[in-house]
C-alpha cells in the first residue's frame, strides 16, 4: 500500500517557468511533509519541508503547499532552472517518529 | 546541514559472498541511523532503523538475518548484506537524524550501488 503518492512520474518544463510538482498521501496520522532532490547515483538532499500546522512554507524560489483536507500537498518552483532538473522525492511522517515514508518520485527536466 | 559519507560508493560481488556498507556521519553524533534500498526507477524503502548500542529495528518483509546492521558508535552504522544474489543488487542509501533539531529531516550519505554476479 503506497502511502505517499506522486502521480506524475515526470514533467517537463522551460526555464523560466513555474515546476509544480504534487503528492497525495493517504495516512491522515502524517504531520510533517518533506521534499528531496535526487540526481543519479547520488543520495536526497532536502529542500524544503512543512508541518501540518501550516499551509505554505516558502523559501527562496522553492514553496511547498499543504492543502490537509485533501491529504495533498505541491512543490512549487519559480522560475525554474536548468540546475533544477533531477528527480523530486516528497516524503511523510508523523513528529513522534523520524520514520520517512516516500513517494515514487517525479522527474523534473527544465530545458532552456 | 550533516555530512554523511558512505563507503563503498560502488562495489561489485560474486553471489553467496557478504559485502558491508559503512555509513558515517562526519560532524555530528547520530543515535538513530536508518538504511534505504531504491531499486532502478523506485521510490526509496525503508529496510530499517538503526539505532546506536541496541538493535536495529526492520520494517516488514526485511530479513534481519540477511541484512545484518551495527551501529558501532554516535557516527558509524554498517550494513553487511550476507550471502548476496542477484536480486539483491540495488542502490542503498543511509541518513540520519540530527539529535535536538525539533525536525525530522534527514541528512543522506550518497549512497552504494551494489551489484551481485
């Protein structure tokens, strides 16, 4: 049972632009949310994260959306970057843990 | 944010031999360590928690006698695959927790990528 969804497996988007990336999770217990950035052969490394007792969380051109009702949150980038292209992980858990549920993952290619 | 080095970065094995995996945290002590897998084009799954001076705990569907774990001190957690087969060939990945920082954000080392003949 995936817990933490990210139905697009991939996006394509010009520099510039808004990247809006999404994730469905289905476990209401979640409280905290977070997303990574992966390149290949090369571990996550965070960018940004929100706790449920927020709906927005901003930093720099990175802003992470929760919208708790319908269990969904987004990653949004603006402008987006060549240097951004890589595959986005968000991830779930509850404050009590430090136990991290992950999403398929959503490839992000920014062309010029 | 923490520094995290894994080593091997790659390695290669025959199947039925044990390969360990070091993971280290370079600036800062970490009780809890936990260890991933990825399979090509897959999210990342947890296989367990390892927790410094006790056992590790294993999610579900992860042999505990097969992916051996030992958490030696505050700044080394191992991982020994025992008798690799090539089903076991995948990318593993630790991370860690900062003690004391009210988050629950992980550090990643960079990972291993494991392949078993």
């Amino acid at each position: 049972d995936q817990q933490v969804k990210q139905n697009s497996p991939s996006l394509s988007v010009q520099e510039g632009r808004i990247s809006i990336l999404n994730c469905d999770y289905t476990n209401s217990m979640f409280d905290y949310f977070l997303w990574y950035k992966k390149y290949p052969a090369e571990g996550p490394t965070f960018l940004i994260s929100i706790s449920s007792i927020k709906d927005k969380n901003e930093d720099g051109r990175f802003t992470v959306f929760l919208n708790k009702s319908a269990k969904h949150l987004s990653l949004h980038i603006v402008p987006s970057q060549p240097g951004d292209s890589a595959v986005y992980f968000c991830a779930a858990s509850t404050m009590h843990t430090d136990k991290l549920i992950f999403g398929t993952g959503t490839r992000l290619q920014v062309f010029p | 944010g923490a520094v995290v080095s894994q080593h091997p970065s790659r390695v290669i094995c025959k199947s039925g031999t044990s390969v360990k995996i070091e993971c280290r945290s370079l600036d800062f002590q970490a009780t809890t360590m936990f260890w991933y897998r990825q399979f090509p084009k897959q999210s990342l799954m947890l296989m367990a928690t390892s927790n410094e001076g006790s056992k590790a705990t294993y999610e579900q569907g992860v042999e505990k006698d097969k992916f051996l774990i030992n958490h030696a001190s505050l700044t080394l957690s191992t991982l020994t695959v025992t008798s690799a087969h090539p089903e076991d060939s995948s990318f593993y990945i630790c991370s860690l927790v900062v003690a004391d920082r009210g988050t629950n954000e992980q550090f990643f080392g960079p990972g291993t990528r494991l392949t078993v003949l």
